[in-house]
C-alpha cells in the first residue's frame, strides 16, 4: 500500500514540479520584456511578439488551462498603459488570448489569485524573486472553469519586482490523477489545498451521501492542520516514509486506514484503504506465512540436528587428535597446548627401560599390556601421593610418559622423583603366566629452569627433561634433574656444527687415516701400524676423533667412516711390506656389506662360521 502511496505521491509532486518550471520559464520570458521595453524599442512590435509567445508556451505546457503575465504600470507600461497578456484554452480547446484593452483583464491587483496567494498583504519590497505562490482551487470565471494557480513574480535588471508570471492548472485534471490510485476496490484518494478545498475521487461514487461523510470524517482529523508543513520533494524512500502520517478511522461502521503526506504545493495527498479489505489480503498471506514459517522451522530444526550432529563429529575427531587411543591419556599435542595454557609447570619424562626388547620377545600384545597396567598404576600413585593428585599424565611415544605437575618446589620435585622413581622399580606384571619386571628412568625439568628470553618454545620442557633423562642413563641413575648450568642448548649447538661439519668432510674427502708405527722393543725396528682415523677442518687443522666419532655414531655415519677408513688403508699398504690394523666397532662387524668390502679389499672369499 505504501509503494502504491508513494508512486502516485510521486506522479503529483513531478506534475507540480513541471508546473513550477513552465512558470519558472514564464518569469524569465517576463524580466526580458521589461528590460526590452525599459530599452524604448520598438513597443509595439514588443507587445505583439510577447502575445505570440505566450501563445507557443501554452501550446508547449502539457496539462496547463493558462498562462499569463502582468507587468505593474509603475515599471512597464505602453504609453501610461498597462501590459498584461493572458492566454487561455477555451471550451473547443482554441487558444484564446486577452490584452489590456480588453474589459476582461483586470488589473493585477483585481486578479483573484492576487489575494488567494496572499500576494496582497505582503510589501512589495519584501517579496522574494525566487518564491512560486500556490493558490488553492477557486474558479475562474474566464476559462469558466476551476483552477489551481502558479504565480511567479517578474524581476528586472536591477531586482526589482514589475509584474508576476502566472499559470492555471485545471482542477478538473488534479481529479483524474487522485482518481488513478487504485489498491482495493473501495479504496479513495484525496488531495487537499492550504485552504482545506478538497479535490477527490470520492467525487465519482454513486452514492454522493457516503462520499460526503467519508470527506467529513477525513476534514475531521487532526492530522490535516499538517497540511502546511514539510515538503516531500526529492527525498529518498526512506525519508520519504518519515514524513507519511497514518491514521484510522470509521465511517457508518467501515474502518479505514487513511495515508497522507504533503506536497511541495503545500497540499495533503492522502489514500484511504478499508481495514476489512486489507485484511482479506492479508488474511491468506498469514495463512501462507504461518505454512512458511513452519517449514522454515523445520528445516532449521533439521539443519540444527545435522549441525549438532556434526559438531559432535568434528569434537570427537578433536578430542581423538588430543587423545593416544591405546591408553585413553592426552598425547603430545594435548601436551604443548597445556604447557602454552600454564605457567610455572614441572615436568617429569617416564621411559620404561628395554621396551623395545619386551616387545620383540613377548610381542606388541604384551607390550601393549604393560603401557595400559602402567597408566593405571602411575595414576593411582599420583592420587595417591600428597599435592601431586592435580598432575596430568600423557603418553608421548611408544615407551615414553610424561607427568606434569603444577606450582611444585624443587624440594617437593626431589622427593616425587625417589618415590615414583621405586615405585617404578618394584613394577611386577602377569603375562600370560609370565612375570614381567619394569624398570624406568626418569628426567625432570621445571619452568623456573628456562630462560624466558630465549626458551619460548612450548616443548623447550620435553628437551630439558630428555636432556636430564640422557644423563641419569650415562650415569647410570634411575632418575635427574635438569641444571641450568649445564648449558643443554650449547651441547645442541656443538652437535649441530659437528654434524655439519662431518658431513662436509666426507664430501670433501677430509677424513683420513694417521699411521701409528708399532715398535718391537727387543729389535728396535718397527713391526707393523695401526690406523687411527682423524680429521681435517677446513683450515688445515686435525680434528680428534674424540670431537665427532659420538656425533657420527648418532647419525648412523660410523659404517662410512670405517669404509673410508678401510680403502683408504688398504691404498697405502698396497705396496708396503707392513702388517696394519684398523679398528672396528661391534656395528661394523654386524653390517653385512661393510664385512663384504673389507672382504673385497683384502682380495679373499668370505667364511662363515
């Protein structure tokens, strides 16, 4: 309904607008006549062209009854003459025009407009140059018919006001665009004038009584001493919405809903709508609202179930990626999330000693056994133990756990540590009527051991706590705890530039063998060699095998370096008459192919025992 108010809204104020331009153009036609009979041309060649032109401008402005202009004898006159021209469509629709000559025309100030605009009781000099003047309808006895009148004062070159340029829209008109709004079959259009005068499709009912009493009713309401106020021209939908008043009221027990706005004519357009016949177009739209609305629910309940369900999914797939799913404990990725998440943690690495050799002699099934029953039994230990039954046990890898626990001192971690430590040590297990013993070693870190400057990354824990459970090993402990000063990352350092390093020199062949001569005390003479590896740095300087043989044995280097050892050996030895001896590790002698090139080298068939 009120899209349909606003177009036809619209229609009225772009019909008004043309309105004003048409008079606009009058006004501007009207300044060049005075000006040019100010001039003292020709006056009279003057008034016959400006008749002619009035003439054309009719003719070009659609929907207008007439036009005219009025020039104040004070500024512009004829001989003491006044100069008016007046220009009509008559009846047959000829072109009528009236001079000032003729008894018809009267002056300015007897024109009817002249008052009805209230152009008469303001003072000329006060009067803008700018401003069109609406009249409400009235009729006019020339073009006998009733009018509505646009008036536009004239001003000459030195901005004074010498006459008025005016134009009649026709009522008659004004009606048939009102009677063109068409919503439901009773609905009305009204457009009232600043003078209350009513221009209405009601006009075209039967029943005249009723229309009356619908314009009564309407003339009644509050809302129609608005009709003075804002302008609706050019605003935007929304802003047009703003300014539309709504109101209801019932006539003879039918109930209308009325919608009104003013134009830039100082006019109230307003539609009138009977309840009862909106609300049967609403009434089956509610129905189908209400079908939709239901539909909708259901298959946003539908969408709701699948979207749980997947969440669901998607917190299980969650939850397992955090989870190791052989002993139900938090894995590694659940570990470096609670380390982010805490602060002050300690942190103790369980690694069950000879698991892989468990494995391999009882199988995985075993083995699987003893990760779950130690789950269990660490757990009620930790439950168990004073101020330890908040710490959170993970599994790492296949024979590593680790336990983290929160805000502990470094005495209360010494005394966890001895106590998990035997109680470790006193694991004993039945596999199938087997009695298995486990046996554990444990490495432990604190956060207050890290420098916060350096140690940001969330696992730098698992590497002090690895680097504690290296030493207990080497020194042969079942648990340690890591010190600060023994400056971990440094020894991570040097074996990464070790490992650089050694990779470098068999690259560039700078590994080599050095020949320590044998004597034979009673002869003096030397008796044969043994050959002891080095290497050579980039600078010429020779490497003890102290510094990288550990670092190639972690690599799994040390087969090469015996190769290299081994040919180049052999390529000294190949014409010297000495007995040499290189030697070789117990990994050596368990690779097979390495055994077959020192076979090779030395030119005889390989034996088997």
């Amino acid at each position: 309904i009120e899209e349909t108010f606003f177009s036809n809204l619209n229609k009225i104020v772009q019909t008004q607008s043309a309105l004003e331009r048409d008079t606009n153009g009058l006004a501007r036609i009207g300044s060049l006549f005075a000006d040019l009979f100010a001039s003292e041309s020709n006056s009279q060649v003057l008034n016959a062209e400006l008749g002619m032109m009035l003439q054309d401008k009719l003719k070009d402005f659609e929907g207008t009854l007439a036009v005219g202009i009025w020039f104040d004898p004070e500024y512009v006159s004829l001989k003491g003459q006044p100069i008016s021209r007046y220009v009509f469509r008559d009846k047959t629709n000829s072109i009528q025009v009236l001079t000032e000559s003729s008894s018809r025309l009267l002056s300015i100030e007897q024109q009817q407009w002249f008052d009805l605009a209230g152009i008469a009781v303001k003072d000329k000099t006060k009067i803008e140059g700018n401003e069109i003047h609406w009249t409400p309808a009235y009729y006019n006895e020339i073009t006998d018919s009733a009018v509505l009148t646009l008036i536009k004062p004239i001003l000459n070159s030195q901005l004074q006001v010498v006459g008025y340029a005016s134009t009649d829209w026709e009522a008659k008109q004004i009606i048939d665009l009102v009677s063109q709004v068409s919503i439901t079959p009773n609905t009305f259009a009204l457009l009232i004038d600043k003078n209350k005068r009513k221009l209405s499709s009601l006009s075209r009912l039967n029943n005249e009584r009723y229309a009356q009493k619908i314009i009564d009713s309407v003339m009644s309401q509050d809302f129609i001493k608005l009709a003075s106020n804002n302008a609706i021209s050019q605003l935007k939908s929304q802003q047009q919405k703003a300014l539309l008043q709504t109101h209801q009221f019932a006539v003879e027990d039918i109930e209308y809903v009325l919608y009104a706005a003013t134009t830039p004519a100082q006019m109230l357009f307003a539609v009138g709508v009977p309840k009862n016949e909106i609300d049967a177009v609403i009434a089956p739209m509610r129905v189908i609202n209400q079908r939709i609305l239901i539909a909708t629910s259901i298959v946003i309940l539908l969408l709701s179930a699948y979207l749980v369900y997947r969440i669901a999914l998607l917190m299980q797939e969650l939850q397992a990626s955090y989870t190791d799913q052989l002993t139900g404990l938090p894995n590694r990725a659940r570990l470096l999330l609670d380390l982010q998440q805490h602060q002050n943690c300690t942190l103790i690495l369980v690694n069950i000693d000879r698991f892989r050799e468990l494995n391999s002699i009882f199988g995985n099934d075993c083995g699987d056994a003893v990760l779950q029953s130690l789950t269990t039994n660490i757990g009620a230990f930790c439950q168990d133990y004073n101020h330890a039954d908040s710490a959170k046990l993970y599994r790492l890898s296949g024979d590593e756990f680790v336990l983290l626990g929160f805000d502990w001192s470094k005495e209360f971690l010494t005394g966890f540590l001895r106590q998990l430590s035997d109680f470790l040590q006193e694991q004993q297990l039945q596999w199938q009527d087997q009695d298995i013993s486990i046996t554990a070693t444990l490495g432990a870190a604190g956060q207050h051991d890290a420098d916060p400057d350096k140690d940001s990354s969330p696992d730098i824990l698992i590497s002090y706590a690895t680097a504690a459970l290296k030493i207990a090993r080497d020194k042969s402990r079942h648990y340690a705890i890591y010190d600060s000063k023994q400056d971990v990352e440094r020894i991570y350092e040097q074996n990464l530039f070790w490992a650089r390093q050694l990779k470098q020199a068999l690259q560039q062949n700078r590994i080599v063998p050095w020949f320590q001569p044998i004597m034979d005390n009673q002869s003096g003479e030397i008796t044969k060699y043994e050959c002891l590896i080095r290497m050579i740095d980039p600078d010429g300087q020779v490497i003890s095998p102290g510094v990288f043989l550990p670092v190639a044995s972690n690599l799994r280097l040390d087969s090469m370096l015996t190769r290299v050892m081994v040919e180049k050996s052999f390529q000294k030895f190949a014409e010297l008459d000495y007995e040499f001896s290189i030697n070789l590790s117990y990994r050596d002698l368990l690779d097979t192919e390495l055994t077959q090139f020192i076979f090779d080298q030395c030119g005889c068939a390989r034996t088997y025992a």
